[in-house]
C-alpha cells in the first residue's frame, strides 16, 4: 500500500500503524502487511570513505536503537507481533562524503525495509543519512524479548520542504550550561531540525568569551562558571555539526547592549534609567549604542570581526529589534550632533549605522541575518536582497518582507514564543506578560508561514521557522518542558508542510496520536518533554476529543 501525506489524515481515527508514527512526516511511504523481527540490529556504511559524520550517526543510532525499549502509548495492550522474516541490519550508502553543512544542504534520503533481509538506506549527503537513521530509529519498537519493524516492508522517499528548522535560544537572560545545550541538540536531531540560532548575549550579560574586549566577559557574565569560552563554543558547533545543525549566533545591536556599558560606557545612551525604564527599553536594564557616536560602529564592527571568525556559519544575525527613539532623541551627545547636522535626525543617524554594519558583515562574506524592524521600522534600505529577515510581529510581515523580494524566516510571536503563558515576570504587577496566553502545541501546529502567500516565486523566499525561547523565566531547569514537545510540532509543519500534495490541511487531531509517539520516545531518550494530556487519552486516541 502506497502510504502519502495525502491519505495519513484518514487513518488517524483508527489505531495508527507504528509505521505511520513516523515524526516529522516523511514526504511518501509505501508500506506492507508483514512484520519483520530483529535481535541486535547492526548497522553499516556501505563502501570506504565516508564521512567522520555517518560513521559517528551509525555508531549513535546502533547504540539507541539496541538499547531502546520502547512502546507507543496506542499499542499498550497490543501484545507479541506475529512476525514473517527477520531483518539481517541496515546498509547505509552515501553519494558524497563532503561535510559541507550550509543554506539548502541536501537532507533527502530514500529508505527501505524489507520482510526479510538487509534494510537500506541511501542518501546524496552525509545530512540526509542522519535524518534517515532517524526515520528508521523510529520504526523500530520493542516486542516481547525481540524487536519489530511493523508493516514491511516499507519504502521511504524524504526530504525537508524548508531548509530552515530552528529554535532561537537565549543564553543571555539566564544562564544555560553547555550539557544543556547538547540536550537540546539531540532533541532537535530527533525532530530532524537543523538550525540552533543562539541568542549569546543580551542587555542583561555577556556570556561569551571575547579576546577582543575581555573585560566584557569579565564584567559582563553573571559569574566566572557562568560562560562560554571559545573551547565551549567550539564544542557546541561540533555537536552540533554531528547531528546536522547549524549555530547562528546573534550579537543584537543596536539596542539590547546595556551589558556593554559596563565596560564602554562612553559608548552609551540611556544606560540603566531608573526607575522609568519602561520609556527607554523594552524591559530592564535599559542601554543602547550611542548612534551619533562613529567609535560605536567601529566597536560593533570589532565584535563582527571577532564573532564571525569564530562561528563559520555563513549566516550571522545582527539583532536589530526593539531599539527605542527616546533613548537617542534625548541623549546630550546625540542631540549635540544632530543640533551641529541640521541635515539629519535620528532616523538617519539609525539608517547610517545599520548601514554601515551590515555593509562591513558582508565583507566577512557572511549573509546578514537581522529581526524585521531593521528593514520595517527604519530608512535602512540593504544595498542587495541577500538579507534574510525574521519576522514575528504579524503575518503582514511575511508578505511584506516577500513582497520587497528577501529571504525569510518566520518566529511569529503568536504561534512561535514558548516562553508566553506564565504571567508577568515584574514583581509589582500582577498580571498577563506581553505575549500570553500559552501557545500550545496545536496552535503551533496551527501556524502556516505559507499562508495567502500564493506566489510561486515568493513562496521559495520562505526558507523556514523558528520556535524562540526567551529565557526571563527560564533556564536549565525547565527549559526542556518549555520546548519540548511544541517545538516538534513546528519541526513537522517545517519538514512535512501544512498541507499534503493535494491541499488537504492536517489537523491537530489527526496528527495527535504520532506526536504523542514522539513525546514518549523523546522522554525515553533522556528529554523531559511535557505531557500533552492524560496517558488514557493517548491510549485511546481520538476518545478525549472535544464533541
């Protein structure tokens, strides 16, 4: 049977096939009637030279697959699968063993799994073997004292719609240790995501080593234990790398840099206004770049300088959100300028500043990555369309941003903010934060970045999205039920789409009981993923839904 996105949906309000729990959606499957038994499943790289890469994913999922014992929460009553062969391990072939990890790598695959024998899996790059193997980590469920791959055999055709899947991470607002990150890491790998977009510093510390300035780490870090050195970041890449993710830092400037402060203070404004800090800053404490003042582009591009050698990603996030005009319009120095250059104002002095960073970023040969008020709420106009801009004020944005003909990456605060839904974080105001309420995992499921966007040439201008997570109330602690496992579920709508080849929508109904699959298999891989309901209603699907 001849297994697409077009047709899952009506299988949903049956017991799904284990087969079908596959998370994210692979693009087609093909499945049969058999069941296939396994002992230890062993693992092998076709071929001599391949990449460090697959050897270290077969050597990785050889390990989770044989010691994982795990059982959907539908089949909980299922009892010993009849089997009608036996399967004699998987062969893994790559056409490439180039490592090359960028914008658009390739991450299809094609697997197959037969009734008896050895199952295959084949991809162009060492990417599209990881995301196979974790296709085929999903198939694999335990049976009495044995294994099973239920519904063989079965073929595999995959690849991700976007090649944008990430999490934007914020270390800066609280601190997060670097075990905490590969934690986070493997979770992602596990929902196929390939973008770890770490918001390093904020107004609030600077985590991250800096040879250039050292003072800033010194006195900008909550503590001497509570940072990042090179060996540290060096480390998370890799990690990363590994599971085929990419890290983009950020390093937001202009606003956001009341940290900076402490060690360059004559290249502020606003630094620290108390106690009606609301005038001059998004939240406390207040600060940013003096604009009127040229030393503070040359430090920001000494920052660009620094931080792109050290992130070799192609892409390099610049901030650019939330920068406030009171906090210019009412510096000395700025006024003093602006009163000597009658010409120009604060716009201006804003638009010349962004200009000249990005301007010196692409000399770097980094593409810039920057939040939507850059372009949207500014006169900065990029000298090229090779900006990519994230949005997350409204869906407008994402046409608007289409419309102009640049890249883009959609955080819609409404559907994509993990950290709304647990009140004010003020002491003194007992109420809602900005953002609540909680975005549940349906209504993340819900968001489409795609939507009236009918254009074929805009619609390749969407490269992907991101779940943020902004760390005022959260840290290491928690930070796994605060992503876990809403996150997968913008990591399917990423790599599957909303929508199957004929238009049909999936609804979070019909995709409830593989998602719960995945929530339990991601708690037995060692991540703390929240419960999506009652453990009956996921034994029972469909039996807690709304009349």
């Amino acid at each position: 049977m001849r297994i697409t996105t077009a047709i899952v949906g009506l299988l949903a309000t049956t017991i799904l096939p284990s087969a079908l729990a596959v998370w994210p959606l692979p693009h087609t499957m093909e499945q049969g009637s058999s069941n296939t038994q396994a002992y230890w499943i062993n693992i092998n790289v076709q071929g001599r030279g391949s990449s460090g890469i697959v050897n270290n994913a077969v050597n990785r999922y050889r390990d989770i697959i044989n010691k994982e014992s795990f059982v959907a929460p539908v089949d909980y009553n299922r009892g010993i699968l009849k089997t009608s062969g036996s399967l004699q391990g998987l062969v893994v072939g790559v056409d490439s063993s180039d490592e090359t990890l960028t914008i658009g790598t390739d991450e299809s695959y094609t697997l197959d799994v037969p009734v008896k024998g050895q199952a295959t899996l084949k991809a162009k790059t060492p990417y599209g073997a990881l995301r196979g193997l974790e296709t085929f980590s999903q198939l694999v469920t335990s049976n009495g004292d044995s294994k099973v791959i239920a519904n063989t055999p079965i073929h595999i055709e995959d690849a991700p719609l976007y090649t944008h899947r990430g999490i934007s991470f914020d270390t800066a607002r609280n601190f997060y240790s670097v075990e905490s990150l590969f934690r986070t890491l493997d979770a992602m790998s596990y929902n196929k995501m390939n973008v770890f977009h770490w918001h390093i510093v904020d107004a609030q510390s600077w985590p991250v080593e800096s040879k250039t300035f050292p003072e800033l780490t010194k006195k900008g870090a909550y503590s001497a234990k509570q940072t990042y050195s090179y060996s540290d970041v060096k480390r998370v890449i890799e990690y990363a790398r590994q599971r085929g993710i990419r890290v983009i830092p950020e390093f937001d400037v202009p606003g956001h840099t009341y940290i900076v402060g402490l060690v360059k203070p004559e290249l502020m404004s606003c630094l620290n206004k108390q106690p009606n800090w609301d005038k001059y800053a998004a939240e406390p404490p207040s600060g940013q770049l003096n604009i009127a003042k040229p030393e503070s582009i040359e430090f920001t591009n000494k920052i660009v300088d620094e931080y792109t050698k050290l992130f070799p990603d192609s892409v390099f996030h610049l901030g650019g959100d939330e920068v406030n005009r009171n906090c210019w319009s009412e510096d000395p120095d700025v006024q003093a300028y602006l009163a000597a250059h009658p010409g120009e104002d604060v716009e201006s002095l804003l638009a010349n500043y962004y200009a000249k960073v990005h301007d010196h970023l692409e000399t770097t040969g980094k593409y810039a990555y920057t939040w939507e008020e850059t372009l949207f709420h500014s006169e900065y106009v990029p000298s090229t369309n090779n900006t990519i801009l994230q949005v997350w004020i409204d869906q407008e944005s994402v046409q608007k941003a289409l419309a102009q003909g640049y890249r883009v990456v959609s955080s819609s605060y409404d559907s994509y903010y993990l950290d709304c839904g647990h009140g004010a974080w003020l002491p003194n105001f007992d109420g809602n934060s900005w953002c609540d309420p909680f975005k549940s995992w349906m209504h993340v499921y819900n968001y489409d970045v795609a939507a009236n966007v009918t254009d074929p040439a805009q619609k390749k201008l969407i490269m992907g999205t991101e779940v943020a997570i902004w760390s005022e109330q959260s840290d290491e602690t928690v930070i796994d039920q605060r992503i876990w496992p809403r996150a997968a579920a913008m990591a399917e709508t990423a790599w599957s789409g909303k929508s199957d080849a004929s238009g049909n929508v999936r609804t979070t109904g019909e995709v409830a009981t593989r998602l719960h699959e995945q929530r339990f298999r991601m708690v037995g891989r060692g991540i703390n993923a929240e419960p999506m309901q009652p453990l009956w209603c996921a034994r029972n699907p469909g039996a807690c839904n709304l009349p």
